[in-house]
C-alpha cells in the first residue's frame, strides 16, 4: 500500500465510530459504513471516492480505517499495543450474535487499538463503550454485565410494535424482577405491526440468538405471516385485547394524567373505564382540556416516571414478563 497522508480522527470522532461500531446492528452493514466513512473523511492521499468503494476488497477497506483509527490514537499520544484481546472478544461476539460471512469476518479481524482506545473512555459514556472497557478488563463478562447492567452481551430480541412497549417494558421488567441490562435483553420498536413482520423476516435470517415478538391483538393476520418463518428458538405473543396502553393499569393511567394536568380532579377516573380503546380515550382527555396533542412516545416517558410498585404490574404485563424471562431460561440451559 502506497504512503498514507491521513487527517487524524479527533478524541469525539472516535468515540463515535467505536460506538458504532459496537451497536445492535448487522455486523457486515455497520463496519462498512463506519469504515468507509472514515477513509472517505480522513483519508487525504490515496483519495478514494464512494464509487471505488465498490471494488475494494473487504480487506483493504479494513486495513485503511484500521491505519487511520490507530493513526488517530498516537496523535493524541496514545502508544500502539499489540493486545488484541478485545479484538479476539469482539469477533467471537458478532459470530455468536450473528451469522457472518468470511468476506464480513475479514472486517472483523482487525488489529484496531482497542486496548489504547479503552482509556478514553470515562464512567458515563453508552452501555456498548462501557462494556468495551470491560472486555479488556475482565474473562467473566456476563457476570460483569449483571453487577454494571451492561446490556452487552445481547442474548435475546424483542420485536414490537410501537415506542410505547419500547419504553414501558424494561421499565415494568424491573418491578417484575427481570432487569434487560443485566439480562442482555435489547428490545426493539419496528413502528407497525407489518414493520414487525419484516424485521423478523430480516433478524431471524441473520441472528443465532432467539426473538421474543409482541404484537397487538388486530394483529392475526401478522401473526400467521410470521408463523410461517417462526424459528424453533423464537416466540410470539399476541395481546389478549387491543393496544399496550389497554393492558396498563387504570390507577397508573389515572396517576400519569394527574402528573401530565398537575390535578387529577379534572379528568373524570369513569372515562378510563369505558369500553372503548384507551388511546382514544386518552387523545380525547388531551383535546378537550386544551393540554396539546396526545403523543404515544411522551405519554408512555410520562407513564414511565409514575410507575411506583407491584400494583402497576397489570396481569398481562406480568404474563408478558413471564414469558419473556421462560424463554431467556429455555434458551441459556
């Protein structure tokens, strides 16, 4: 390879690319973009435009972002070290997580300085760089992961429909005794239950570790698509009626509206109980007392800050959970 003339990645730029490169994405599509990214942005000489990117060997790609990152390191006085301890780890992650390719392994069998990048690393950075930092400092990571709640290493997916099972379900896990973090649970909101359909179709191609999916209760004809594909390791789980915000707790709902209107007297608690969606419910709530617009994502953060104890646990949410932590136990003997 002719001389490089390289423009140093700064110490914020780094940390950037090994955070993506260390995410829950497919391994092939996030080392690419984040090492093209970088050659085609700190590669000064030989200048590699996007289209020859199409012809380079997977191992050419790699050996230039691997000389710019550990080029990019000594300039900020941070000696090479031929520990690749943490390089070994995470190869050995992506292909337990994942089925890869020899052409994507060839992206992974770097010889990045991850032992010198480690030390920019402080106490307060994302779940993936902190247990980076771990993989050089210790053999037992999931013990690790249990005692920091790490969330790396993932051992399970969860597919679901909308943000507000994303957020309200680590947070109900919790209460229930199953932690996602410490558990290496990571859950995912497709956005729609047809967008659920294709993400299972796209992970149960690639992933090796098993999918816990969570639809609606409209969602039967989803359910047979999926069943058509549905993996031995895998499960789905079907609401018994309606959306997640139907299975919440009538008391946590009413607590939440009292800490979005500051008073609780003026909204009537018998409105909760009809027999009708508790969205609609609630987007009424919201227009007739000249709140603002009812927005699933910042109703469920608001549910989120006002659950409080084992009451908040509907039954369903507590079957939910259940089934969630049986499957992680099948799954790890």
């Amino acid at each position: 390879m002719e001389k490089l003339k390289i423009k140093p990645l700064t110490k914020e730029q780094l940390k950037i690319s090994i955070d993506r490169l260390t995410r829950f994405k497919n391994t092939e599509v996030k080392y690419l973009r984040v090492f093209k990214d970088i050659i085609s942005n700190n590669l000064i000489l030989p200048k590699i435009k996007k289209q020859d990117f199409d012809i380079l060997d997977y191992k050419i790609i790699k050996d230039l972002a691997e000389k710019i990152i550990n080029f990019s390191l000594e300039n900020l006085g941070i000696r090479y070290d031929n520990d690749f301890l943490i390089n070994q780890r995470l190869l050995d992650y992506e292909n337990n997580l994942f089925n890869i390719s020899d052409q994507t392994n060839a992206l992974l069998k770097n010889k990045i300085n991850y032992k010198g990048f480690i030390s920019l690393i402080s106490d307060n950075e994302v779940k993936n760089l902190l247990w980076l930092k771990e993989l050089g400092n210790t053999e037992d990571i999931i013990n690790r992961r249990k005692e920091l709640s790490l969330h790396f290493p993932i051992e399970k997916v969860i597919i679901c429909e909308g943000i507000t099972e994303e957020t309200l379900l680590p947070a109900f896990g919790d209460l229930y005794g199953l932690n996602f973090d410490k558990n290496g649970i990571h859950i995912i909101s497709a956005g729609g239950k047809n967008q659920v359909v294709k993400l299972y179709y796209e992970l149960s191609q690639s992933l090796k570790v098993p999918i816990f999916v969570l639809l609606d209760k409209d969602a039967e004809e989803n359910l047979k698509s999926i069943n058509l594909h549905l993996r031995d390791l895998d499960k789905i789980y079907i609401l018994h009626s309606g959306e997640f915000e139907d299975i919440l707790p009538i008391s946590l709902i009413e607590r939440t509206i009292a800490y979005a209107f500051k008073n609780i007297s003026l909204v009537d608690s018998q409105l909760l109980k009809q027999n009708m969606p508790k969205v609609k419910i609630l987007e009424e709530i919201f227009k007739t007392r000249g709140l603002h617009e009812f927005k699933k994502s910042e109703f469920a953060n608001m549910v989120k800050i006002n659950i409080k104890n084992s009451e908040d646990l509907s039954e369903e949410i507590k079957e939910i959970l259940a089934e969630i932590e049986a499957q992680n136990i099948n799954c790890n003997k």
